[in-house]
C-alpha cells in the first residue's frame, strides 16, 4: 500500500493512500488546492475521502470535495454538519473500490472515528487514528 503524506500536524492534516487500483484520501484538513497539488491534479482518481472529525484541520475541504463530486464518509456528528457525507456506523464495515473500512469510534473532544482500512488487493491493512 502507498502512503503519502499530504500535511499532519495544527495546521492541517490529510494523506492519500492506495492499493494500485483504489485510491483514498484520510482527512481532508487542508485547502483543495494542495489536495490537488498532491495527487498530481488526478483528483478524480479519488474514490472516497474519510474523514475523522468535524475539526478543520481534518475537514477543512469537504464542501470543495463534495462539490467536485468526491464521496466523503464519517460519522453521524460530521455528516450533519456538511449534507452530502456518507454516515457511517462505528463497526461495521463498508467497502470503497477495493478497501474494506472499518470505522471505530477514538477518544476526543468531539465525536472521533479512527478507521482500520485493508486492501483486498494486496491484503495489507492500515490503521488511521488522530489527534
């Protein structure tokens, strides 16, 4: 699986991993502009952004990415905030392109998902918690 960091830290935070077929986006904390800047200005080879929290160093770019036709999935508190977010429910697991995701409720100031994600591709798996 790549991994490429696109910002982690206050300021924002967001990175793009693949699978060599499916392509996601964890968190999206930064102007959509460096997103594009990161994936080369494929942003259409973007399956699906997840997002862990309502927190704008992790969800600064929804509205742009929904308006660009991205799918964004997170949990109850952040899908109601930005209508057109996939809710999803903590432990059970949905499926993006070649990814199974399995989301799970962290600990933080606000309601927070970190997210197991494993390729069925390659059989690799990934576990994303922040903050």
């Amino acid at each position: 699986m790549d991994i490429k960091i696109l910002a982690s830290g206050s300021s924002g935070n967001a990175y793009i991993i693949s699978d060599g077929k499916t392509t996601l986006l964890l968190d999206a904390g930064i102007p959509f502009k460096e997103i594009q800047k990161g994936c080369g200005f494929q942003t259409s080879s973007i399956s699906g952004c997840l997002v862990t929290h309502r927190h704008g160093d992790h969800a600064k770019a929804i509205p742009k990415l929904l308006q660009r036709g991205i799918a964004v999935y997170s949990n109850a508190d952040v899908a109601g905030i930005y209508p057109g977010v996939h809710r999803m429910d903590a432990l059970k697991e949905h499926g993006i392109g070649t990814f199974r995701i399995l989301p799970f409720e962290a600990e933080h100031d606000v309601p927070c998902f970190g997210y197991q994600v494993t390729s069925e591709e390659t059989g690799e798996k990934l576990v994303y918690i922040t903050d």
